[in-house]
C-alpha cells in the first residue's frame, strides 16, 4: 500500500475517469449543463475521457492511491495556462463524438458556452505563463481525509520550484477554503452562465501573502 503522489500514466487513465466522474458529476457544473438528466455518470464519461487524455498529452497529471489499496482515490490535472483551453480538433480527436453522443446536442451547447463563459473570465484575469488547475478530484469514500490537500500541495510544491503561478475556478463554495490554506486569493466571484456562480482564484509562486 501506498499513498505517494505518482504521476498520471496513461496506463491508469481509465482509473482517473473513474475518479473524476465519481468526485464531479453531480456538481453544481454539472447540475446546472444537464439540467436534471437521467444517468449523469454515464453522461459525463466521455468528457473525462478527453480530459485526461488531453493532460496526458499536454498537461500534467497526479495520482493518490487509496490507503486500503482499493485503487486511485485522488487525481489532479493541471495545464499550462496556454493549453487551458482545447481547441475544437483536439476535443474531437480526443473524443468530441462520443461526447456529443452521450449528451445530445443541446446539452453540448449549453457545455459550449458554458465553457466558453469560464475561459474568457480565466483569459480576463490571468496573464502571462502559469499553470491551470484543471481538475482535482477524491472519490467520496476517502474525502475529509486529506488527499486532495496533500495532492494540490504536491502540485504547488513543483510550481513553486518553477516560479510559476496557478490559476483555478470553482463553482462549489465549500472547496473555497482548502485554496485559501494553500495560498490561493479569490480573485472574481461572478455567474458565469445563468444561475452558476463561479469563484475565480489566483497563486503567485510561494502563495498569496
């Protein structure tokens, strides 16, 4: 057993699908791009599916085993902050069909321009090299342990080495806090798309003082 932080391997990128559907799909984003839809789960596979992938290719992607050896219990995906936003090839090379056929075509709007509010308010507020937190995800059954703390240290922990700034938005104000403590400042609070409410937030290498 171990709970080292390890790099994302391709080799385990169905495991950190997993991870990311069980930790997210039926978060306020989520809530608010589906609207009530039967069998979220499965809705939502295919976008994790091409976000992991897309980290793999050109991110960097962060594991935490569970500590009862039940597989990944953790995962972080971070981007440099010029590939924050995919372009439309790499999300249909990467998996843009199997997205549009598990959501419809309306869903896909509304994740469209979703996504689009967030990336504008994200190129408003941050300039200049820094690295973006894609995702950071824990399964239910090992959350308020710890592992995601321990997990975004680990990140900021190589950011700082680099000098580098991170960037990351959140929709759900309970995770507001756990940035805080780790240097993180809001820097914009705003709904970005009808009623989802988004909290913008930015870490200067060595964090916010």
């Amino acid at each position: 057993m171990t709970d080292d932080v390890l790099p994302l391997e391709p080799s385990r990128s169905e495991e950190a699908v997993q991870v990311l559907i069980d930790s997210f799909a039926r978060y306020a984003f989520w809530n608010h791009v589906l609207q009530g839809a039967p069998d979220p789960d499965r809705r939502v596979l295919p976008v994790y599916r091409m976000m992991v992938r897309y980290c793999v290719e050109y991110g960097h992607g962060s594991v935490l085993e569970a500590p009862d050896d039940a597989g990944l219990a953790a995962v972080a995906l971070w981007l440099p902050g010029d590939r924050a936003d995919p372009s439309f090839w790499n999300e249909l090379r990467l998996g843009g069909l199997s997205i549009l056929a598990a959501l419809g075509p309306g869903t896909v709007v509304r994740l469209v321009k979703v996504s689009g509010a967030m990336a504008r308010v994200h190129e408003q507020l941050v300039s200049g090299p820094h690295s973006y937190l894609w995702a950071l995800g824990v399964v239910p059954s090992h959350q308020g342990q710890g592992l995601g703390g321990r997990l975004l240290q680990a990140g900021l922990r190589r950011l700082d080495n680099e000098q580098t700034a991170a960037y990351l938005e959140t929709n759900e104000p309970r995770n507001v806090p756990l940035y805080e403590r780790n240097g993180f400042a809001v820097s914009d609070v705003r709904m970005v798309h009808g009623s989802l409410k988004q909290w913008s937030m930015i870490r200067p290498p060595g964090g916010a003082r």
